[in-house]
C-alpha cells in the first residue's frame, strides 16, 4: 500500500479484488486519467508516484455509484476524498486543468469555514482571485443584471469554524 495513505483513515483497500464494479458504475470514469479500480491497484501495490498527480479525485463528485456497486462493500467514494485531502496536505502539484478545480474547492471550503454556508458569488470571486482567470466577467454582470447573483453576505453560522478546525485537528 502506498505508505500515506493509511494516515488518518481506516478504509479498507486491500478488501477490493479489482473486478471494476466500481469503475463500471462511475459517471465519470471516462474522463478520469485512473479509472477508480486502476486507481484501487495502484494505491495496493504502492506506486504512489502518479496517484497524487493524477486528476482523478478531483473529478470524482461524490456520488458514491461506486460505493453502490462495489461487492465487496469497499468506500471507493471514501478513497477518493481521502486523496483530495492528502493532496491538499501534500500539496501535490496537478495538472493545470485539475488545479483550477483545486483552487474552487478550496474558494469553497474557505467560505463554508468562514460562514457555515455558502455564497455562490463569495465562492466565485475568492475562486477569481486564486485563479486570475476573468475570461468570463462578462457572463458575471449578465446574471447581475438579470438578478440571478446576491452579493450580499450570508449570516454567519456562529461556531462553525472551531467546529471545523476540530474536524481538521482529527484528521478529517
Ligand atoms: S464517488 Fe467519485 S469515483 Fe465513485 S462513482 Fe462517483 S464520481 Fe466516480
């Protein structure tokens, strides 16, 4: 087994037999780099040189149709998340595409810890800020215009930060 992945979770990878279920189920498999089973034997045999590098956890969505589908009850969805944080705490470095993604992740999560909820246009300008990409401007003051964006801020929802730096102190 790749020798971080055991940190801080007990999800049982030496129990998939590679057969593919999961990958037969996933929506997203075609356009992942390791569909979810090779990604299953990679991290088995310990070749972790590509698995943190690889797009795959960050197109993965969370849909958990491989969890579904697995019979031998494996949290493949559970892996997948698992990656993203150690390539967060890695800080791994990703394809440009993939990066982008990482960076609207990370808008998110930072919105969600400062407010325990969610502003799309918080979430967007933090994203616009990390990325430097304002190819779509444009489309922002349309939706403006036509009252489909409320800049406002949202209510903070009080002790949700501490509750998830608790969750980050755990390892979560
Ligand atoms: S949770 Fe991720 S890996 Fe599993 S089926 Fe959904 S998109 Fe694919």
């Amino acid at each position: 087994m790749a020798s971080w992945f055991g940190r801080n979770t007990e999800i049982r990878i030496d129990d998939c037999d590679g057969k593919g279920a999961c990958t037969g189920a996933c929506p997203f498999a075609e356009s992942m780099d390791f569909a979810p089973h090779q990604l299953m034997r990679l991290l088995q045999i310990g070749d972790d040189s590509c698995v943190l590098r690889s797009n795959a956890a960050w197109i993965c969505t969370d849909c958990m149709a491989c969890n579904a589908a697995c019979p031998s009850k494996v949290d493949v969805g559970g892996v997948f998340a698992h990656l993203r944080r150690i390539s967060i705490q890695e800080d791994a470095t990703l394809p440009p595409d993939v990066e982008m993604v990482r960076l609207l992740h990370d808008a998110f999560v930072e919105e969600l810890k400062g407010y325990g909820r969610v502003n799309d246009v918080h979430v967007a300008m933090a994203y616009k800020a990390r990325s430097l990409d304002f190819t779509d401007l444009g489309l922002a003051f349309q939706l403006f215009s036509r009252g489909r964006l409320r800049p406002f801020a949202a209510r903070k929802t009080r002790g949700f930060r501490e509750w998830f730096a608790s969750i980050e102190e755990e390892g979560g």
